[in-house]
C-alpha cells in the first residue's frame, strides 16, 4: 500500500524558522568545536530578579493551596501592583479589575491581540525595522503585513506624512515600539500624540509595545496612554522581561479600555489555563515597594558600564551610532567597505568568536545595520572587545565607515 506523505499546513510557508533558533544551533556547535563563542547576540538579561522577588516565589511556591489552575485574568494582587506601577511611574490610572490584562510575555499580548482585532486577509501596519515577531505572527494568522518605514534621517520614527498617502482602508492595527528595538531611538511625546491622533482618525488601534522605558533611562519614563483619548483607541504592551530581570518568568501586561482587554481575554481564556500562581505574586512583589527602584538603579548602573564597552566594540568594527539611544542594545551602521552586513558578522563569528546580530532579520531597513546586545557580563564584554581588536582590522585602512 503506498504510503501517504504528510504535509505541514499551508500558513509555514508565509514564516521561517526564527533567526536565532536557526543561528543558535550553528554556535552551539561551535562551542562543541571547542570554539567558545561569546554571544552578544539576543537581548536575555543575564542579571536575577531582587532577593526579596525570589524569596516571594519559593515561599508562595511551598504552599500547597498554590498549585492548581489560575484565573485567566490574573491574580487580583498582580492586576493592583500593575496599576501601580502605571500610576507611580507613567502617572497613567488604570482600573486593575477591567483595564490591565496580564500575559504570560508580551510575545502572547502579539499573538492574542491580532486574533482579537484582525480577520483574515486585514492588513496590519509594521515598523520597518522592527520586532520580526510583528511580521512572522501577523502572517501566521492571515493577516497581510505592510510596512511603514523607519530610518536615521527621520530618527526612527514614523512618517506620517507618508504612512497618510497609503490606502489605509483595510488596516486594523499598527504595531509600534517605544523606546524602539532594534534602533534604540526614545519615545516622544510628540510621537505618542500623533499616534493617537492617527488612531482617531482613521479607526486603526494603534498597540505600542514599551518594555525597554527603564534600561539607560534616568529621565521622564513615557507611555502612550498618557495622551488624552489614547486608552479609548490604543493598546500598550509592557513587561518585566528587562525592566526586572524576569524574561523566564513570562509575566507581561496589556493595558488598555475595558472593551478591548475583554475582546483579548475571550481569546486568551480559550487558550491558556492561567500563570503559575506563585510567579504572578512574585511579579506583584517585585513591581510594589522598593524593588521596583532597586531594578531601576541596577539595571542603569549595569547597563551604563557595559554599554561604553558595546560603543568600544562598534568603534573597533567601524561602525557608527546615535550616543543618544537608550535601551537593551546598541545599533550602529556598517562601514561601506562591506557588501552585506553578514560580510562582517560572519567574520566577527567566525574570525574573533562573536556572535552579534546583523540587522536585516529587521527588515530591509536594518540591512547595513549590526546590534550588539548589553545582556553579557563584563568580563565577558571586555573579552570580545579584545578578541574583535585582536583579529582586526575588520576595515581596510583608508575607506570610510
């Protein structure tokens, strides 16, 4: 009898596997070569939450009440310390009963949002660059993905005069993400205001995703639904992922009206059984009290110290940057003596063993781009700033970056 042959469904063919998925198989044999390759690669703080977070997880942990299913909607606890984490550092109030939705990782809030608010054959507004998953998601679930460009002359942020020239009569949301990723260019409140005004008019939800407002941000900390009207037509993502050094804890947020967030909990609630409750308190300890100023001065300190390396690093490849960007990462511009950025982060792997992140897995934008990421210890930064020096130049003389 002949066999019948299996066939994956037709939506794998509008994605690829992850970037990184692909990429960490060929480092990790590296690394069986014996090759130790440094990665400065994927943005996973490398530093644990506060003492007080984890003795709150093993504590919760031990009881035995604590084990069984979980309420979609979260713990009442969760919900109340994130409205006020909200109102102490956005100055926005949020009903902790019907406005704020907690996820497990903003990467769910992607998933179940576009299932919320998008049909099959919608079309999606993207950033270009931008967070692949805002692509690779909205393809999976049939939507149809255009891209509105970003780029250094506009300082990474959205031309509107542009994005208004485009039919826009199929578009149900806009994806944005502020203070951006890869780029690193700061929220503006100009820019906020403008995205709301855009949301009014032409009835698109605009969802900004903003978990990056506390790494190398010792000024005023920015949210959409500080605009007035924004919460009646806007969705913020945010996430403790890199603000408390929880990105294995999956704990995120949604906040926005009422209305939407029980739109995303009918997805939601038919399609996970609710976070582990000791993690969703833990969460709540960590965003109330002095944990939450702890991560903020931490994280800065941290991240200041490595972030000179990383500026070190692009000056020995030749690449420049904006001194100006805040964030996780650093993103700077190749020089034009390479073809292609992949003609220079293959030989830095290769070459020197560091692994750092070319920017077209980004969008075309980022296609004469690298990013090199902060989640990597001293020691460690310093020791592939040494290699990079030591296997260079990776720049003829005499051509410029």
């Amino acid at each position: 009898m002949e066999k019948k042959a299996f066939k994956p469904a037709d939506r794998l063919a509008q994605v690829q596997e992850y970037y990184f998925s692909r990429k960490l198989k060929e480092v990790a044999r590296l690394n069986a070569e014996g090759r130790d390759i440094i990665s400065l690669a994927i943005g996973s703080p490398d530093q644990p939450p506060s003492e007080r977070t984890i003795e709150r997880l093993c504590a919760e942990a031990r009881r035995p009440e604590g084990h069984g299913y979980q309420p979609t909607v979260g713990t009442p606890e969760l919900r109340q310390a994130m409205a006020v984490f909200y109102k102490r550092w956005y100055g926005v109030t949020l009903d902790p009963a019907t406005e704020i939705q907690p996820l497990i990782g903003s990467k769910e809030g992607i998933l179940h949002t576009t299932l919320a608010l998008v049909n099959p054959g919608d079309q999606v507004l993207v950033p270009n660059p931008g967070y692949p998953t805002y692509t690779s998601l909205s393809r999976l679930l049939g939507a149809e993905v255009v891209y509105y460009d970003l780029t250094a002359d506009g300082a990474w942020q959205p031309d509107f005069d542009s994005i208004e020239k485009m039919d826009l009569s199929r578009v149900k949301i806009m994806w944005t993400n502020y203070p951006h990723m890869p780029t690193g260019a700061p929220a503006r409140r100009a820019t906020y205001e403008h995205l709301v005004r855009f949301a009014q008019e032409h009835g698109i939800v605009v969802v900004n995703d903003n978990p990056y407002s506390f790494i190398l941000n010792e000024g005023e900390h920015l949210s959409l639904l500080q605009v007035d009207g924004a919460k009646d037509c806007c969705i913020e993502f945010n996430s403790m992922s890199k603000s408390h050094n929880m990105p294995g804890w999956r704990v995120g947020m949604l906040a926005t009206n009422a209305q939407f967030v029980q739109w995303v909990l009918k997805v939601k609630s038919n399609i996970d059984s609710g976070t582990f409750r000791a993690i969703q308190l833990a969460a709540a300890e960590a965003l109330v009290g002095n944990d939450d100023e702890w991560h903020r001065q931490a994280n800065i300190a941290t991240y200041r110290q490595r972030r000179h390396t990383a500026e070190q690093i692009m000056t020995a490849l030749g690449c420049t940057f904006d001194p100006q960007q805040t964030g996780l990462f650093l993103w700077g511009r190749i020089p034009e003596a390479f073809a292609d950025v992949e003609q220079l982060t293959e030989r830095v792997l290769h070459e020197a063993r560091v692994f750092i992140t070319p920017g077209f897995i980004f969008g075309s934008n980022g296609s004469r781009y690298i990013r090199i990421s902060l989640c990597a210890a001293d020691a460690k930064m310093h020791e592939a700033l040494d290699r990079i020096i030591a296997a260079g130049p990776f720049v003829p003389s005499g051509t410029h970056a």
